[in-house]
C-alpha cells in the first residue's frame, strides 16, 4: 500500500466510514468503525452484564501470560489479526490507553486467532515494538475466540471486550468508537452499561439520517445530523467535526465556510491531536477535486502536527513539507522532506518519500 493510500485510511478510520462517500476507502478496511457492537443478537449467548469466559491460550508473544482475570481489575480484551487493516490502525490507540490507564488496574490483551502461525504474529509484534505495546497472544486451537467473539454473535475484527471489577462484560464495539469513553467511566465508577447502549443505539440512527442525507446530496440535513450526533455524546465532538468538515469541503463546496471551520478546529478541538490535524492538513494540499485550496490553514495545521510529534513522525513531516513546496518555500520543503526520508522505517513509503524529495530538490 502507498504512503498515499495509507494517510487515506488512516483518515478514513478517524472519520467513520461515512466519509466514504466522499473517499474511496481501500478494501482492507471495510470493517466500519461505526459498528460499536451496541445491535447483539438476541440470540447471542454472551452478552453484556454476563460474567466473562476464560481466557485459554498457550501462546503469548508479548506480556506476562494471563491465567485469569482478576477481580478488582479492569480488562480490554481486543480480537485482532496481522493481516486486517483497521486492526494495524488501531493498535496505536490501543498501545496509548494502555499506558494512560495502566496505572488505574487497566489490562490490554490482544488476541490474534485467524493469523496462520504464531511466529506470523511474533514478527509483526516484534516489528511494531513499542507502538503495539501491552499484552499479545496467539488462540491457535481458537477456544477463546469461540468463547467470545462467536458466543457474543460478533463477525468482525477488530472487536473489543471490556471485563469491569466484578469479571462482567461491561462492553462490546470497535475499539475506534467508544471505548476510551466507556474506560474512563468504568475506573472512576461512572458507567452504566444500559444508558451508553442507548446511546449508541441513537447514534446509529443518526449516522443513517446522515448517510441517507448524503446519499441525496441534502447537505443542510447532513449537517443536521452531525449536530445531532455531536451531541449525543462528548466522544462524538473529534469524529462529528471531521464529519462536518467533510460536508462543508467535499458535499456542498463551500470553501469560505470550510476553511472557516478550519482554521477553528486547529484552534480548538483538535489542536492537541497531531493525526486529525495531519488529515487536515493532507486534505487541503492533496484532494484534487477541490477547486479552492487554503494553504495557510494546511500549512498552520502541519506545523501543529509536526510540534506535537516533536518531528518524529515522519508521515506528519512529509506533509509540512508538502506544505512549504505548495506555498513555494523550496528551502523548507527540501528540509523537511529529507528529515521525513530518514524518520520513516517503512521502506515502500521511504521510496516514496524520496522520489518526492528528488522532485523538491529540482
């Protein structure tokens, strides 16, 4: 996959897959993480406020092996495989809530059970390093899969289970929806497992007014709902803005409006989130179908990206640099091109990276 393909579905994954009506998501990431899980079957034999199944596996590959699930501790058991995009996606997210929420008895299982081999699994951990960084482990006779994810009537991965301080299932979803929302509730004893499954139950329903209203291009009523859906719940604001920024740019083209917004999510909520910032940035200087283009905002929005990594990350260092080249600053663009080439390890992107340098330098 290029490095362009990638930065599109790592947007794709932050926006929800309602933005696929104005991207073209790759097929590996046809999971919708707007599927939270809420809608179990009835008949499904494992649901939430049941006591959670063991864990029976032989295999770990990272972490101290779990033999059983303590009570007084809280668990996110989460269903993965090296081959599934948003399960690659996810993992960063899930490696940075178990650093935040180590410390308040949080314990993060990844379970692959439809990887061939373990030492498949074993490779691509030990690759990742400290990005994938809690516990890992391989279900070769797939007995826990059984015990959760078919029992719970579950068909997609990646699919996370949070265990509360009792041993119960407190939640079922994606872990790109609710569950920073759900965890931080749980440890300061604040959750109620029916009212956030109203919850999402409601904003299913609206993210299908929202789809319907694309769909006929009635882009008012797509904003509507996305203000619905805003509002429904504190987790929704990151996910509903870029929602809404997507209406603005890419539905009804109204650039002034757009670029308005912009400039107010850089400002405000997404100011500390150096990949959303990223998506912005991205957006402005690489979408081919816009017809304005707002290289203050993109170049604003990459040089926040670029402090909050501290010029580490090399995708976000090869979009500041974009960035200059767009805004006709060659010097900078050179600068921070090279500095991306030697902080990306992923060779097909590093290629990529450096055909581009070559083309700043000229």
């Amino acid at each position: 996959m290029s490095a362009r393909n990638v930065r599109t579905a790592l947007s794709l994954v932050a926006m929800a897959a309602c933005t696929a009506l104005f991207v073209s998501a790759p097929a590996a990431y046809a999971d919708d993480p707007m599927d939270t899980g809420s809608q179990q079957e009835s008949t499904a034999a494992l649901k939430v406020g049941d006591n959670a199944p063991a864990i029976t596996i032989a295999d770990w590959v990272k972490g101290e092996p779990i033999t059983g699930l303590e009570k007084g501790r809280v668990y996110v058991v989460e269903f993965w495989a090296t081959w599934c995009g948003p399960c690659r996606v996810s993992i960063p997210h899930l490696t940075e809530m178990a650093h935040k929420y180590k410390s308040q008895g949080v314990t993060f299982i990844g379970i692959s059970s439809s990887d061939k081999s373990t030492e498949i699994v074993k490779k691509f951990v030990d690759k990742m390093g400290d990005k994938m960084d809690y516990t890992v482990a391989v279900d070769k006779k797939r007995a826990t899969d059984k015990a959760w994810m078919e029992a719970s009537g579950q068909g997609g991965i990646p699919t996370a289970f949070v265990v509360d301080r009792e041993g119960k299932i407190a939640w079922i979803g994606h872990p790109m929806s609710y569950l920073e929302s759900v965890l931080g509730q749980i440890v300061t004893g604040k959750f109620d497992a029916k009212k956030q499954m109203e919850m999402e139950a409601k904003a299913e329903t609206t993210m299908k007014e929202f789809s319907t209203a694309a769909k006929s291009k009635d882009w008012d009523a797509a904003l509507k709902a996305v203000d619905s859906y805003a509002s429904l719940d504190a987790s929704h604001a990151e996910q509903a803005a870029s929602m809404k920024f997507s209406v603005l740019l890419n539905g009804k083209k109204d650039y002034t409006a757009a670029f308005a917004y912009g400039n107010q999510l850089v400002a405000t909520t997404y100011k500390d989130n150096a990949q959303a910032l990223n998506d912005v940035a991205w957006r402005i200087l690489d979408d081919e179908s816009l017809e304005k283009r707002d290289l203050d905002l993109a170049l604003k929005a990459a040089q926040r990206a670029a402090e909050l990594t501290k010029f580490e990350d090399g995708m976000i260092l090869d979009t500041l640099a974009r960035a200059y080249f767009e805004k006709g600053d060659k010097a900078k663009a050179v600068e921070f091109q090279t500095k991306a080439v030697e902080k990306t390890t992923d060779e097909e992107m590093k290629t990529e990276m450096q055909d581009t340098l070559e083309k700043y330098k000229k």
